[in-house]
C-alpha cells in the first residue's frame, strides 16, 4: 500500500530511500541535543507551554474553560507534584500557576 493509497487526499508524494535516511538522521541529531539538556529544563519549558495553553483558552472568544482548566490542571500536577525538583524556576512556576489560577476565576466569573 502506498502513501496515497492509505491517505486517499494526499497529494503528498511518497518519500524515497534518501528522504527517509534524512529524516532518520535528522531525529536522532535532535534526540542527541535533546539528551544534552538537563531534565528540568526541558520539564520547565513544557510546564510553561502548559501555562501558554491556560492562557490561550482563557482568551478564547469565548473563553474555552474546560481547556483551560485541564492545562491549569496539568501545570498544577507538575508544580506541585516536583516541587524544588524543578531547579531554580520552581519558585517562577508557582507564581505563574497562582496568576493563571487567579485568571481562571475571574473570567468564569
């Protein structure tokens, strides 16, 4: 089966042998980076884009609460749950949880 037989509205062409080497060689440079980076920081970083997320839904016309309240949710397991495990942002994200918390009630009203 080819790439436009499983996805009848492709009209992406199939990739070849040497795309499909790059892509390969491509993921593993990033995995290689990746693996560089302290644990924290990468956790850091997505804990902010939980945060990014909250705020988005919150600012949604009109505001999209659920959502906003899985990404709070989701954030508040982190910053609760690893705590000072988060290095020196820790303190940062329990603000920022706070703030995006505060947000949350004062848009549901």
């Amino acid at each position: 089966m080819t790439t436009a037989d499983s996805h009848p509205f492709s009209t992406e062409p199939e990739p070849d042998e040497s795309q499909l080497e790059e892509s390969m060689e491509a993921l593993a440079e990033a995995r290689r980076r990746l693996a560089e980076v302290p644990a924290e920081v990468v956790v850091v970083n997505h804990a902010m884009g939980l945060y990014e997320l909250a705020a988005i839904h919150l600012t949604a016309t009109p505001p999209d609460l659920g959502a906003a309240a899985l990404s709070i949710d989701a954030l508040a397991c982190l910053v609760d749950g690893l705590g000072d495990r988060l290095g020196p942002d820790a303190a940062v994200l329990g603000d920022a949880l706070s703030n995006i918390r505060l947000a949350f009630v004062q848009i549901k009203g």
